[in-house]
C-alpha cells in the first residue's frame, strides 16, 4: 500500500464517532491558541499606559526672578496631566507614599518643594541642581518600572533644557553689557587721542617758536606772540589732556574688572599684535639715521634749482626791452623757487640743529620697540598684569594734571616774559629744551593712546553683542545642543509584530507535539504488513504535515484579519511556514518514532532550548554562553531569523538559509524516523512490554 493510502487511512480514523472529530479540530486550532492568545495578549502594551495608576505630587513652592513668578513644578504637572503617558492621580505624598506600598499606584513622580528655586538658581551666583523623585517598588510590578526609567528620562530632559535656558541667557546679556562698556571705554580713548594729537601740535608749534626767537632781536616781538600763541594751545592741549586722562582712567577703573576676562582669553592675539607694533617701532628707528642726509639734499636741489630759474629770468627777461610776455609769471615763479629753498634750507637747519633730538627719538622708539617686545612675550599672562596696568594708567592721569597745571604756569611765565627782554635769551633756551622734551613725550603718548583705542576697539568688536533672536537661538542650542536623529529601517509598528516571529513557530512546533499524541507517529498496519521503511516514515509524516499546514493557514489568518498583523511578504511567510511545519513535523515524529513515550519528553525538552536559544526575545549574544553555543545547531534560530525578514522587510540572506537548513533538517529526520521504521518491524519483548507509557 503506498504512502498517501496509509496516510489518508490515519486521518479516516478520526471520523468515526464526535469526540475523534472533535479531538481533530482541537488539533486544528489548538496551534491558532496557542499563537494568536500570546500576541494579542502583548500586542501592544506601550499604547495602553494611560490605564496604568500613577501618583504625582507637586509639592512646588515655586520661586520669584527678577520680579517675575517661576512656578516649574506647575508646568511639568501640567504638561503630564495633558499626556497620555500614564493614568495620572493628583494626591498628596503620604498618599502617594502609602498607594505604591499597597499597590494603588504602580509608582509616583514627586516634584520636591525647593524645585523652582533650584532651577532659578541656574542663572543666579550659586546654581544648582532640580531633582524630580520617582518612587517605584518592583514587588508591584517589575516591567513597569524599567518602562518608567525610560519615560522619566525624557521628563528629566524636558526639565534640565528649561532651566538651561535662564542661565544660558543670562551669560549672552552679559557679553552684551560687557560689549557696550568696553565701546564707552574706546570713545573715551578716542577723545584722549584727539587731545594728545592737539597737546602735540601744541607743543611742536612752540619748539618752532623757540627755535626761531634764538635767531635775533629783531624777531623777539613776533616770536614771542608765536610763542606765547603756542602756549596758550598748550595749555588748552594739556587741558584736554588731562580730562582724556580723567576718562580714561575713570573708565578703566570701571572697566577692568570686566576687561580681565577677555585679557585672559585673547592674550595670544594680543601677543601677535604688539609683536607688529614692536616690529613697526624698530623699522622707524632704522629709518631716522637716514633724516639729515635726505633733508641737507633736499636743501641743495631746491637752492640749486632757484638759482637756474633766477639765471634764466635775468638772461630772458633784464635789459632794455623786454618783449617776452613771460616775464611776469617767470617773476613770480623765481620768487616762489626762492621762497621754496629757503624753507628747504630753514627744514635742513632744523634737522640738523636738532639731530641730539632725532637721536632722542630714535632711543623712544627703541625703548617702544623694547616695551612691545616685552608685552608680546608677556601677552599669556597679561591678564594677570591688569591691575599694574591700571595703577599706571592712574599714574598717567596724575601726570596728565600735572602736565596741564605746568602748562598753565608756563603760559603765564611767556606772558610775562614780554615785558622782560633781557631775561628772553636765558628763559627761551630753557623753555626750548623743555619744549623739546615735552614734545617727544606727546609723540609717545599719542602712539600709545592710538595702540589703546585700537585695541579697544579691536576688543569690542570681539566681545559678541547679540540681540534677542541671537539669544534665543543660541540658547536653545547650548540648552540642547545634542539632538537624537532615529532612522528605524523595516521597523516593527508594535510588540506584537516584532515577537511574531518567536511565537510563531512556538505555536507550531506545539501543534505538531500535540498530533503526535493522538496519531501514531508509525502506521502500525503497515508495520506489520512489512511494508517498505520509507513508505512507512512518509505514511506517519503526511497526516500531521496535512494538519500542519492547516494549521497554519487558520492562524496567519486570524493573525493577520483579526489581530492586525501586517506581513511585508505575506505569501512568502504563508510559504516559508509551510516548509517550518514540515520540518516540525519531521523532527517530533522521528523522536516519537524513535523513543517511544520518553520521545515525548524530549520533543518537549527540545522545544525548551530552542526557546532559549532562538533568540526571539533579548539577542541570544545576551544569554549564557550554553545558549550561543547550541544557537546554530537548532533549527527555531534560523527561522526566527527568516520570519523577521518576510514579516517586517529587509534582505532575504537569512529566509535562504532557513529554508536550505530547515530542507537539510526534514530529510535527516525522515531519514532518521525511516531508520526507526525498519527497527520497528522486529518486534521484541521491550516493544511488548514497554517500561514507560504516556
């Protein structure tokens, strides 16, 4: 008798009489149970959070800001009580206290009293930290507190880039107030600057004065009006001065607390920038040895020059007729060549006269060159130096007002000095080598007061000074400046869908467990008929494989029409299952086949270690090292792997190789179960009289 005869004899059976048809669709069903009760019963637990009973206490005394009411705990409790996260109950600690003790409440989430102020705090002198308290007890239930951990995070971080923000926003108002104090600081360096360049003009106007009244007599009248002019500017100039300097050290003092902290920031550009002004002062120095030389060339080229237009005047335009029409303008230009040389003259005598004074300068500029030297090398730490600096910067302003009261005295001794002719010779030579002086030291002060507005300047342009949208944007940035970006591929749209794949072929393996308890694994007539193995093997297997498949199709439909369960391959996964069943199907028959009732046992102690090793809930890298081991032996590992790709996408590697193991699988167990066959057909005292029975 062929194999699909005795097969269909196996299934007659259970048409004689109701409780082996009854027996038969409890067969069909028993696997749609098992399956589709476990996935409905989990099939979607994060959605249904809002029923979980959860206590929270605002126990929030709120805060004052500037004037301004923060009551941070109002918000949070708020904003919760209008989600859907759990099944919110507004009570008060005790209670909360007592309903997770006794099982009320699952946990409570309590917003302590100091909350607001500490999050005030973080824009204030002495910040600190918010701390929201979660209460669990996992004798409740374990689950629902891991899931709280994780909703609690994302209300921790809420919370933390709120209170970020007041202290973010408070550190960008006062850049902003340190900009605009630092611009104050570099009008008033500007106005020094504008009185010292007027002190210098002064005071270069009276050393030409000075110089001019040592030539004679004759010009003491207009020289000491010119001198007593360039008095007057210089006391005005130093006048000026000396308020500059007022400001400026008024504005520093207010300043340099603030001014530290950019110093301490910027000293390496500040370095960079006094290396250029040092470099700058040694180029200038060079460059004075050179002075007298171009000056006494000059002087000749322009004499030189006047003499030959003077000589071609004469031969062109003296004598008894003049006709040429030039003349006239030849006549003036004469004189103005003349009037040229003699300033190029009384330039080179200056010059000359004053070269100790050229020589001073050159030694300035040296001592310049020294200083800036100096400050680039000292640039990392000149924060530190402020206070020095600032000390100076009064010494000057002391100086500034000594400075004008001398020029106010010497004012009064020029104007005196009219009516005293011969005290002028002695007092002029005096009060020019002063001038001279004086005068190298304004070239020096308007230098430095340049090179200090320009670095105040340079400083408020780097000092940030942001208007409100800048603000916000930026605090929002710093308050939250790590932003998660998620991109699930073939994700999986709820609990159910993902563990699909586990219970599945659990379900499966169950139902081909169950009908090798009412169908013989070994068609016993066909035993005795001495039928061939194979023959005899096929007739146990196509029977429950037949049942098998209907299996399956009964539970991927109501999977899929009644629980919502959306396969990306649907006939792929129908397929695919078939082959599973098949595979089931053979293994649990050769065990029966094999071992009799302890057969039973072991497809049950097989189907435990394919559970546990499967890795169909946690990865099996997770699971002792026992489970990785036996991971690949097993055929459940590889069609959890296959169903996950045919039910959520993804590529179809891991379904060929399910199928080529599971294929691998059916013949060795068909092969094995007709091995048993051929055993079975000799019958012993063991098979008469077995020791166990089920």
């Amino acid at each position: 008798m062929r194999s699909p005869k005795l097969a269909a004899l196996e299934l007659k059976r259970f048409g004689r009489g109701k409780m082996p048809r009854a027996a038969l669709a409890a067969l069909l069903l028993l696997p749609l149970l098992y399956g589709a009760l476990y996935l409905w019963s989990f099939w979607d637990p994060y959605g249904k959070l809002d029923k979980i009973p959860v206590a929270l206490v605002n126990a929030d005394e709120g805060a004052t800001v500037k004037g301004k009411s923060l009551h941070a705990g109002d918000d949070i409790t708020g904003k919760l009580l209008d989600s859907d996260t759990f099944d919110w109950h507004t009570t008060s600690a005790a209670d909360a206290r007592d309903g997770v003790a006794d099982g009320r409440y699952y946990l409570s989430l309590t917003v302590p009293p100091d909350f607001s102020e500490r999050i005030a705090s973080s824009s204030g002198k002495s910040p600190e930290t918010g701390a929201l308290q979660v209460r669990t007890d996992d004798a409740n239930n374990y689950i629902v507190g891991q899931i709280s951990r994780s909703v609690f995070t994302e209300v921790r971080a809420a919370a933390s880039t709120k209170a970020s923000r007041g202290f973010y926003d408070k550190i960008f108002i006062s850049f902003s107030d340190i900009h605009g104090k630092t611009e104050k600081a570099a009008k008033g360096a500007d106005k020094l600057g504008d009185g010292i360049s007027k002190a210098r003009k002064g005071a270069g106007d009276l050393a030409k004065g000075l110089g001019k009244a040592k030539k004679g007599s004759k010009d003491l009248r207009s020289g000491l009006g010119k001198l007593n002019k360039g008095a007057d500017r210089l006391e005005k100039g130093s006048g000026k001065v000396a308020e500059g300097t007022q400001t400026l050290s008024d504005k520093v003092n207010d300043v340099s607390v603030k001014v530290g902290p950019f110093l301490k920031k910027n000293g390496t550009e500040i370095g960079r920038v006094s290396r250029l002004v040092a470099n700058a002062a040694k180029t200038a120095s060079d460059q004075l040895d050179t002075l007298p030389e171009t000056t006494s060339g000059a002087a000749t080229k322009a004499r030189t020059a006047a003499d030959d237009l003077a000589a071609d005047y004469r031969t062109r335009c003296t004598g008894v007729v003049t006709l040429d029409p030039d003349c006239p303008a030849l006549k003036k230009s004469v004189a103005a060549a003349d009037t040229a040389a003699d300033v190029a003259e009384q330039v080179d005598e200056l010059v000359q006269d004053n070269t100790d004074q050229l020589d001073l300068l050159g030694t300035r500029l040296d001592d310049l060159h020294t200083k800036a030297t100096w400050l680039a090398d000292n640039a990392p730490h000149l924060g530190k130096d402020l206070d020095s600096a600032v000390r100076k910067i009064n010494a000057l302003n002391s100086g500034a007002h000594k400075v004008a009261k001398g020029a106010g005295t010497l004012h009064t001794g020029l104007t005196t000095a009219k009516t005293g002719a011969s005290d002028l010779d002695r007092g002029v030579g005096t009060l020019h080598t002063g001038a001279n002086t004086l005068n190298g030291g304004m070239f020096r002060l308007v230098d430095g007061s340049g090179e200090l507005s320009g670095g105040l300047h340079d400083g408020a342009a780097k000092i940030p000074d942001y208007d409100k949208n800048d603000r916000d944007r930026r605090t929002d940035v710093m308050s939250d400046p790590v932003q998660l970006v998620n991109q699930a591929m073939h994700k999986a749209p709820n609990y159910g869908t993902g563990f699909a794949p586990y219970f599945i072929p659990l379900s499966l393996w169950v139902g081909a467990m169950v009908a090798y308890m009412l169908i013989q694994p070994l068609n016993r007539r066909a035993l005795a008929a001495g039928a061939a193995s194979w023959r005899v093997a096929l007739a146990g297997w196509l029977p429950v494989a037949a049942i098998g498949v209907l299996q399956t199709v009964a539970l991927m439909a109501v999977l899929h029409w009644a629980i919502g369960l959306q396969m990306a391959r649907a006939a792929g996964t129908v397929g695919f299952l078939v082959l599973v069943t098949a595979c089931f199907v053979a293994i649990v028959q050769w065990l029966n086949a094999r071992f009799g009732p302890a057969g039973r046992i072991l497809v049950l102690a097989l189907l435990m270690l394919q559970l546990t090793s499967a890795g169909g809930t946690y990865p099996v890298q997770t699971s002792p090292h026992f489970f990785n081991v036996i991971h690949p032996f097993l055929p459940m590992s590889y069609v959890v792997d296959g169903l996950r790709r045919l039910i959520t996408g993804g590529g179809l590697g891991p379904v060929w190789l399910a199928c080529a193991v599971l294929i691998g699988y059916t013949v060795a167990a068909l092969a094995l179960t007709a091995w048993s066959a051929r055993s079975k057909q000799v019958w012993s005292v063991d098979r008469l009289h077995p020791e166990l029975t089920l």
